[in-house]
C-alpha cells in the first residue's frame, strides 16, 4: 500500500510526485505512455522546438533529440526511493482501489487523477479524412505541407499558423469567433493577427467549417456564403477534451462537467456528498457531487487539464503541488486566480488576469495603461519595435489587475507583471521598481 497514488505521469504527475517524495510519502505512479505526458512529448516542448528552428527540416530533425533528452531526465527524477513507476493504465476499483490491464491491484489512502486532455474534434461530415490531422499529426510530419489549413485560432492553431507560415507553407486559418485568441485582451489580439496577417497568413474570421473532403475545407463565411479552401495538411485545432475515458469512475458513481471534466473543490478534491449530508438535505446528489462516502475519509483529486480549469502545464504542476501540500497539511499562498499563459507565435503574447473586456462586464473600477514597443531603447536596438503592454489597475494607480501584451519577450514582461499582482502590489510601486537600462522589461513602467 502506498501514500499515494498517481493517475498519469505529465507535468502534473511527476511533479507532484517528486514533491511528494522529497516530503517523505510513498508514492505508485501509473503511466502507459511516455512520461512527461502530452507537453514533453507531443506538445509544448516539441512545438517550441518547431518555433525556435530556423527551417522544416531543422525542426523535424531537432524535435526527437530534444523530447529524448529530457523524456530522460524526467525517467532520472521518477527512480527517487520513493517513487515506484508502473508502466500501465490504472482504472478504478474503489474509492481506495486502482487496478491494471494486468489484473495488478494498488491501494491508497490518498489518488490523485492527472491524466491530461486530449484533442477535442469539432463534429463535421469529413473529419476522418486522411488530410486532417491534429497537433500531434502534424509533429510527426516529415514533409512541410505546401498548403496547410488550420481550423481553430486558439492558442495552438495560431503557434501552427505563425511556425508553418515562417517554414514556407501557405497557411490559412478558419475560425468560428469574431477573433483569435479569445482569452487574449481583444485589442491585443487584434494586433497581433494584424501582424500575422502582414506575414502572408490568411485568416477567415466568423467562419463555420461545414464539412471536409478531399483536402478540401468548406466553410460558410459571416455573411452566409459558402467558401472554401484547398489544403495538403488540414490541422484541427478546435480545443482540447479531459481524458477520463478507461478511468472507470462510474465505479465512484461520479457525474462529470458537461464540459467532461471532473469537478473539484478549491483543494481539487473530487467533490462529494457524505451519507450524513444526503440523510440531513434528504436530496439526491448534484451534478457536481459524488454519490457515496469514502471509506476512512481518503482523498481523490484531480489535478490538470483533467479537471478543465486552466488547461496549462504550469497549471497542473502548481495544483499538484498544492494538494500535496494539502495532504501533508502545509500551508502555501499559491494563487489559482494570478495564471499567466503565453502564445509562442511571432512575435510572442502573453497575459495573466482578466482583459479589459471582462473587467467592464463585471462591473470592476479599474483604469487601463498602454506602453508601445517601439519607444523602447532595447525594442530599437534589437530591431522588434512591433508591440504593446496593457496594464489594468484599481484607479489611483492603484492594485494591479492584469497585464496583457505582444511583442519580443512578451512572456517575460507578463511574468514580472505575474509576481507584482500575486503580491497584491500597486502601478506605483511598479513603477518605483528600478529596472536595468537598456532592457525590454522598462516597457512596463512606461505605461501611460
């Protein structure tokens, strides 16, 4: 029997189980792939390889020496004493019981889910075609396509389009929204597939893939015409889904999100109804509820894009970290609500906290600062002058709220702007905060 066990050895996974053995527990980890999971080896790791090769071939021949070389390290940090790696798909048995395909069963008092997500496919007649492809599909490319179509301006449809666009192909993005990049401040957004648009991307902007055939993409446009477009490659980049499949948690009598995400409480924590609270309410169990009572009250949560809160990496391993200090009963000051995110395109965006649109439509006070590029000694002098900082505060220059931009390093300058508003600090002591002269980093106490 274990401390714990764990569902999945991505970002979320291995994290949280080296920080659960460096604090003494035993930990079983299941994975029945390569560890590291979707973001090592088939996800941010590879495509920042992609963004950062200076040609098609480079990239493909990079790619595989990268994802290896820390696949590996990730293997070195997983043979702690502590840490047993079973090489299997683990599904429920219990509240307390996982077993394998091999009929081996593990208990613990305390499960952790990460098993990550997986592309969701938008429901239109051709998507099985041979031409359609997702992100994965499209890594294990060995030719550049000539004409790539990519369906969806999310964050990985647009890291695609700007990669493939400097590799040569030509790209053409079809998307649903009014813009790309939804969780992106709008202004921001718009900039930046203005710039792209200048790179020679093609965008169709309130648009709706109708069905697929032959390589090519039908799609009725914002005014209700029918157009289409003719690809080599079509990536579907429309989103991703938890992965919950093979899980067996009907054996808990679980009801997931209608998103299909397992719903947690603050601690991630599968929620639950206890038999006490059922007999007290005498009312059946909420779709966000377990149906049941855990035998000697373990704890099984949900860690990452599983439980369909922030769908990042970093996220994952930040909320690992938490519920294993939450089962050892440590104390941390970890912000869920201060998430920054970044968009690898070219040039880069970034944001963490609510854009200005949000921050209208809930009613907040809140003034909104600009910095450009392109007035900054650093941006001149490296020839990136394509870019902008939006900071929103309470008025007064008062507590930050949130920072957007885009432009060379822009996920460097959110993530200074990630710590300010994770300390609750004001514009103003940003602005009292020397910065080193010439850097980039000077944009964000320029803002007027």
């Amino acid at each position: 029997m274990s401390d714990l066990i764990i569902i999945g050895a991505g970002p979320g996974g291995y994290k949280t189980a080296l920080h659960a053995a460096q604090h003494g527990l035993q930990v079983t980890i299941f994975e029945q792939q390569h560890v590291g999971g979707t973001c090592l080896n088939v996800g941010c790791i590879p495509t920042k390889t992609y963004v950062h090769s200076a040609s098609f071939d480079e990239a493909v021949e990079r790619q595989p020496q990268v994802v290896e070389q820390l696949r590996s390290g990730v293997e070195t940090l997983l043979s702690h004493p502590n840490i047993t790696l079973v090489r299997e798909r683990a599904s429920f048995v219990d509240a307390r019981t996982v077993e394998t395909p091999s009929g081996q069963r593990y208990t613990a008092d305390n499960i952790i889910i990460a098993t990550g997500s997986s592309t969701k496919y938008i429901p239109v007649e051709g998507v099985n075609d041979p031409c359609v492809v997702d992100s994965t599909g499209l890594l294990a490319l060995k030719e550049r396509p000539r004409r790539l179509c990519i369906i969806g301006a999310g964050v990985i449809g647009m890291e695609f389009a700007s990669v493939f666009n400097r590799f040569g192909s030509e790209v053409t993005v079809v998307e649903f929204l009014k813009e790309c990049l939804p969780a992106i401040d709008s202004d921001i957004a718009k900039r930046l597939r203005k710039v792209m648009e200048k790179q020679g991307i093609k965008f169709n902007m309130q648009c709706g893939v109708k069905r697929i055939a032959d390589g090519t993409v039908f799609f009725t446009n914002k005014k209700g015409q029918e157009e289409s477009v003719e690809a080599d490659v079509v990536l579907m980049a429309t989103g991703r889904k938890p992965n919950t499949e093979g899980l067996n948690l009907e054996a808990l009598g679980i009801t997931l999100e209608r998103n299909g995400a397992i719903p947690v409480n603050e601690h991630f924590e599968m929620k639950k109804i206890r038999d006490e609270e059922n007999k007290k309410d005498d009312a059946p169990a909420s779709s966000n509820s377990l149906n049941f009572t855990f035998p000697n009250s373990p704890h099984i949560y949900a860690i990452g894009d599983v439980n369909g809160r922030q769908m990042l990496a970093h996220a994952a391993e930040f909320q690992g970290h938490h519920v294993v200090n939450h089962i050892l009963g440590l104390e941390d000051h970890i912000r869920f609500d201060v998430m920054p995110a970044a968009i690898f395109t070219t040039p880069e965006a970034a944001s963490v906290g609510p854009c200005e649109g949000q921050l209208k439509e809930a009613g907040t006070p809140f003034e909104c600062h600009k910095a450009f590029y392109r007035a900054n000694g650093k941006a001149l002098s490296m020839n990136e002058t394509e870019g902008m900082v939006k900071l929103c505060c309470e008025p007064g220059e008062g507590r930050l709220l949130s920072c957007h931009a885009y432009g060379a390093h822009a996920a460097d300058l959110v993530q200074e702007a990630t710590a300010y508003i994770t300390l609750g600090a004001t514009l103003r002591q940003l602005r009292e905060t020397v910065h080193i002269h010439p850097t980039l980093s000077e944009i964000l106490i320029e803002v007027n």
